[in-house]
C-alpha cells in the first residue's frame, strides 16, 4: 500500500501498524475464499481485539486511519474482483468476501475509534490534574506574598497625610499595581481551576472580593435576571466598571459593608455598589481629577450609551449606579 500524503505509511510506527492491520484483513479475506462464508460480525470484532495490545495503533490520527482504511478497502475490493472474477457462478463467492472485507476493516476502524477516545479522556485528565496543580503553586508560592506585599504597603500608606507626598504617592501607585496583579493573578488561578467560569458576573465580583483578602469587610451579592442577555463585551465592561467601584470602596472608603446589586432584563441591565464607608466631596474629587476612578468608569458606561452616577458625601458612605441600554432596545427620546 501507497500514497503519498498518508500520514499512516510515512510515519514509522503507522507503516508497522498499517502492515499488521493490512495481513490481518488479508487473512479474514482468505478464510473466506476457503470456506465460502463471510465472517460474522462478532468474529471480526474478536480479531480485531486480538490486536488491542499492538499500542502503535494509538499514535496514529484519526483522519489518516480513515484514508487508509479507505485505500485498504479499495485495493483489496478490486483485488478480490480480479482473483475470484465476475461470472456469475463466482458472484456468491464475491459477495461474501467483500462481506468479510467491509466487517473487518470496519471492526478495526471502531476499535481504532474507541482506543482514540480513551485515550483523549486520559490526555485530559492528565491535564486537567495538571492545572490544578499549577493553581495550587501560582496561589501559594506567588500569591500569598503578593498579598503579603499588599497588605504592608497598606498599613503604612495609613501614616499618610490627606495630601501625600510624591514619594507617598509612588508608594500608592505600587500598592495599585499591586492590586490589579492580584486580582489578573486571582482570575488565572479561578480558570485553570474551571476554565469554564469565564463569564460568570457573580463569580468575577466574589473572586475580585476574596483576592482582596479582606475578610473584616461583608459583602452581598444580588444578581436578578438572565445573564445571557447581555453580549460578553458589554459584560466584561461591566465587570470593570463595578471593579473599580469595589477597588475605591475597599482601599479608600474604610468600608465594612459592602452591597453589590445586579438586574437583568431584556432591554437594559442596571447596577449598583453601596458602601457603608468614610464619603468623600463627589465635586472636589471631579474637579482635581483624582481619586476613585470617576472618570474612567463614566467614559466606559457612556461608550456604551448608559449612564453612570456617583453620589456620596463625608460621613455618609458611596454609591455608585449604572445603566447600560442593550442592542435592540426601545429608548425613549
């Protein structure tokens, strides 16, 4: 058997595979022309097991078995036509052995088929076990001193006067860069865990909190509605928004209570972050473009048509409220 192309005959180990297989059907196909009976079905899945051990079968792709399963049914078929002829008196005798010839192939074409899957399943179990462990070391070995970091960057940033100093001020930017590598470190860690929780809103918001690792603060979560309506990129800009939200009440406000609420529905998904922290003036903050993101986060809902709303006074804690109108939505004029 030849073709060029075939990664079964060009690969060493499929040219033994594919040999072994070509006699064993050849054989079948005799047996046949000896006994003038087709093999049964369970007599060439019984041939075909025999063979399970030859291991060389599971480095062989899925498409070049097929091709060469194909080839090998179409070289042997017309051999078969010429050794046995086409008389009528030999068309019975024909009949069988392509019988044989289609059982036996095909028997060896479905054990390829299931030793392919098991192996696939055990690839990624491997896998699997290997993020997982990966998870553990990224969160123990770097995670746990990177919150270490944090933390102490945060007990002296609290010696700090209402106007730092600009060497203060570096060592806030540090404790931010911080933060926001916790948090890129945490959102790894949570999809080689389950690569599948991407797109989870509640989850992103638990995962950011805990990545803060401040357990002195409570947080509520309530999340209404169909998720799936919203397009992934309004969601992940949604996401960042809130995050920031929750980055300002975290490290800025002194909150104890923290109450995130999300609401779904056809036409608009509206937001909101709550805090029960130290305030601030909105408008002084507004005019000395510092502080609290205020900005960035009302660009990002306005760049997708919402509105965005902070209020908050001294004493009184912060809240901040969105609304972004989704596609396809009735606005008013």
């Amino acid at each position: 058997m030849q073709q060029n192309g075939n990664a079964v005959l060009h690969h060493p180990s499929g040219r033994r595979f594919s040999d072994l297989q070509v006699a064993l059907v050849l054989d079948d196909c005799a047996q046949t022309l000896r006994t003038g009976r087709a093999i049964t079905v369970d007599e060439a899945d019984g041939a075909a097991r025999r063979t399970v051990d030859q291991r060389v079968g599971l480095l062989v792709d899925q498409p070049a078995m097929a091709q060469a399963s194909a080839l090998l049914f179409e070289t042997v078929a017309i051999v078969l036509r010429d050794v046995i002829g086409t008389d009528s008196d030999s068309a019975a005798l024909r009949g069988e052995a392509l019988l044989t010839l289609y059982r036996s192939v095909h028997a060896r074409w479905q054990l390829h088929t299931r030793q392919h899957a098991s192996l696939l399943a055990t690839v990624q179990k491997v896998a699997e076990a290997k993020r997982h462990t990966l998870a553990r070391d990224v969160h123990d070995r770097v995670g746990n001193n990177i919150s270490l970091a944090m933390r102490q960057l945060e007990l002296y940033a609290l010696s700090f006067g209402e106007e730092p100093t600009q060497e203060q001020r570096t060592v806030l930017n540090a404790r931010d860069t911080l933060i926001g590598t916790l948090l890129q470190l945490r959102e790894l860690i949570t999809w080689l865990h389950d690569p599948r929780t991407d797109g989870n809103l509640r989850a992103g918001i638990e995962t950011f909190v805990e990545a803060m690792q401040m357990p002195e603060v409570r947080l509520a979560i309530d999340v209404d509605g169909d998720e799936s309506l919203v397009d992934p990129e309004i969601l992940e800009e949604l996401f960042l928004v809130m995050r920031e939200c929750l980055l300002n009440a975290l490290v800025h406000a002194q909150a104890g209570a923290l109450t995130v609420r999300v609401n779904f529905e056809e036409d608009e998904v509206t937001a909101s972050v709550e805090d029960d922290g130290i305030g601030f003036d909105v408008h002084a903050a507004s005019v000395a473009r510092r502080g609290h993101g205020l900005i960035s986060m009302t660009e990002r809902v306005t760049q997708l048509g919402g509105r965005f709303q902070l209020t908050s006074r001294p004493g009184s804690g912060t809240r901040a409220s969105l609304s972004i109108p989704l596609p396809g939505a009735v606005r008013d004029v």
